[in-house]
C-alpha cells in the first residue's frame, strides 16, 4: 500500500469515526439517548443523523474553502482532518476538523484569500440551512414527543415549564414512577433509564441547558411562518437542523476572531498589516480573557475558596498571557491586572458575570496558536474587493459568535 493511499484512508477513516461519534451526539441533544449511557437503537442512530448530516456538511465545506483557495494559489496542503470526540453527555461528537498547509506562504494576499475562504464558505451554506430550518418549523407536537409534560400547556408551555416550581413537580414524578415500576434499587443506586437520579430530595436548584442565541439566528426566526413554533432558548438543542446551523455560526465566529493565526487572523494581517495586527489582537485578547473570567473568582466565594482558587487562577492567567511574547515581569503584571480588574468588579457591578466556558479557548490560543501573525516576505496591499471581503468578515463574526453560548442552571 503506497503512501498516498494510507493517507486517503486516514482522512476517510476520521471522517467516519467523526460522523459517528457526531450522529451519537446529535441523538442526545434531540432526545437525551447517548450510546452507552442509556439505551441506544439504529432508530436513535438516524435520529442523530438529522444533526450530524448538516453540521459535517458546514464544516466541510469550510475546510474545503481553504483546501480549493490553497489549491488555487498552489500552496500545498493537506486534506481535511477530521477530528472525532467521545460523545458523552452534552458533546458534539467532534472538535472540528483543520487542513495542514506543508509550506510556507509567501505573502500576505495568500494568507488573506486561503483564511477567509474557509469561514464565508461555510457561512453561506449555515445561513441556507438556518433559514430553511426556521421555514419549515414543525409543529409543536413535536417537541411534546420529547417533552409529553408540556403538552397540558400548549402554546404557552414556555410561561409555566421554566421555573422551579414545575421542576420540583417532575422530579417527584419521576421518583415516584421509579418506585411504582418496582425499581427503588435503581433509585438507591443512583441509576434510571442509564441516568445519575438521586433519591428524591427538594433540592436548591434543578439543572437546566439553554442556547444563547447570536444576533444572527435572532433575524433568522424572522423566516419563521408561525412565531409559536421558534424554539425557544432552552429547547433549541431538539431542533437538529437549528443546532447544527447555530454550532456552525460559533465555530465560524471563533475562526474569525481577530486574533492569531485563526482564519480571523489571516484577515486582520492582510487589512491592516504586522503592526496593526499585534496591537489589534492584544487588545482582543484581553479584552477577550477579561470577559471569560469575570465571575470566576470573587470575593464572596469564602476564604477556603479563595486561598486555593487565588494562586491558581493567576498562574492560568499567566500560562494562557506567555502567547503575548512578554518578559515574565510584564506578563505577571498583565495576569494580576486582569484578576484584579475582575476580581473587583462585582463591586461595582454585581451582576456581571462573563462564561468562563471561553477560559479555555484562551488559554488554547494563548499557549498554542499563539496571539501575534508572522510576517510574510511579500506585504502588497490588499485590493478593494478584498478589503471589502475583509471587513464583511469581521461584522460575520459580530453576528455569529455568541457571548455565552451555553447557559447551565
């Protein structure tokens, strides 16, 4: 077997495991059945499908966007990686895919057109799904197969099922069914239906999952015939072809924050060139580092807390800042800067509160993709159509990306 072979037979093996593990994922978004936490059939399977089908195809396309415009440009570069994740609870079955480009790219133009080729690919086949999906909403008969309990409300199931009343009401139900189906050794266990379930207890809190919508998807329900069937923020996850369209927009919009060597990036370098760049997406990455972590600590989580939780968020925070290139003076004075800054906050303004979610990200972009864009040996300016393409970008990126994406609780 030659060596081109192997590789095509890797890249196709990674697709295939991805559209698995995604098409397990996608079943637990819609109905909450994930292989091999509760009982799983080809039924769910396909169910799945409806999920995984449109989001691989957002994403291929966007890979295949850099792939043709590295082609074009005759760099040479690798097909699409395809990277699978374990389809736990809450998992999206992949943590995208990315092509390798094997040689340098000797001017800024080029960098310009293979990074935005990628991101406007994909948006434009998000955007076509998205308005489909919001067209041809079904009815509400089928969120109550998911939800039989928000049936007796109809319509206006969203103004009775979110609070903690009704919550409270169905996780009794739920203990008391266990009990009735003769299963009190699976309650005592903490196992029903393959899901953690305590014994009942009153508790302070019920979990919940809701999406935070872009300003995008909010024009998109527009398109919506009958404004009842919008999903609301809380039962999104259920529609497949939304949630594919709304995970293609936040990794379309992380690719193009302005920041790195992220498709973003590669837009801002060939706008405003190496200068601008370094002071532009420093700005943005600490901008972006400040947000993610108001609300981590603060100095109402106890003294306990506080002693351990202190040094060990300075020492993330100096980890995730080595990406700006400073002395270890400088970046440990941006560290204590940024937690004082947010650490004082709540002060002021007590309900803000960031998505430590993103913490994450920045320390991936910080310590790995780095903040800062190599210069190209050739820095021509950019022309007026990719000017214009450039800063469309950008406002696609204001539009898609979402503060706090997931919300718990």
């Amino acid at each position: 077997m030659d060596d081109k072979l192997k590789t095509t037979l890797k890249h196709l093996g990674l697709f295939i495991i991805t559209f698995i593990t995604a098409s397990i994922a996608g079943t637990g978004w819609i109905n909450g059945n994930v292989w091999p936490y509760t009982p799983y059939s080809w039924d769910d399977f396909v169910l799945g499908m409806g999920f995984s089908i449109p989001f691989l195809l957002i994403l291929t396309v966007h890979e295949f966007g850099h792939y043709f415009m590295a082609k074009y440009h005759k760099v040479k570069t690798s097909l699409p990686y395809y990277i699978p994740m374990p389809p736990f609870p809450l998992s999206i079955g992949t943590m995208g895919a990315v092509i390798r480009i094997r040689e340098h790219i000797k001017s800024k133009k080029i960098h310009f057109d293979i990074g935005i080729a990628g991101p406007l690919a994909g948006f434009v086949v998000a955007i076509a799904l998205l308005t489909y999906g919001y067209a041809t909403l079904p009815s509400l008969d089928y969120l109550f197969k998911i939800h039989p309990e928000y049936a007796q409300y109809g319509d206006d199931y969203a103004d009775h099922v979110y609070t903690y009343e009704f919550q409270k009401e169905q996780s009794l139900r739920l203990y008391q069914e266990a009990r009735v189906a003769d299963s009190l050794e699976a309650v005592q266990n903490g196992e029903i239906k393959g899901w953690s379930f305590p014994p009942y207890e009153e508790q302070a809190s019920y979990p919940n999952v809701s999406i935070g919508k872009p300003l995008l998807v909010l024009f998109l329900e527009n398109f919506a015939p009958d404004k009842k069937l919008i999903p609301n923020a809380n039962e999104l996850m259920h529609y497949p072809l939304l949630m594919a369209g709304f995970l293609s927009l936040l990794f379309t919009a992380l690719n193009l924050m302005p920041i790195g060597q992220l498709d973003g990036g590669h837009v801002l370098y060939g706008l405003v060139g190496t200068h601008w760049h370094r002071k532009i997406a420093t700005a943005v990455f600490i901008a972006f580092l400040l947000y993610a972590g108001l609300g981590y600590v603060t100095p109402f989580d106890g003294f306990e807390s506080l002693l351990w939780n202190v040094p060990l968020y300075i020492g993330f925070l100096y980890i995730a800042l080595r990406g700006l290139k400073k002395s270890t003076q400088e970046t440990l004075m941006y560290a204590l800067i940024i937690f004082t800054v947010q650490f004082l906050t709540p002060f002021v303004f007590p309900h803000a509160v960031g998505y430590s979610g993103w913490l994450f990200f920045a320390l991936l972009v910080g310590r790995f993709l780095g903040v800062y864009h190599p210069p190209a040996p050739i820095e021509e300016p950019l022309d007026f159509n990719r000017k214009v393409l450039g800063w469309l970008s950008l406002f696609i990126f204001i539009i898609s990306f979402s503060p706090t994406p997931f919300i718990f609780g």
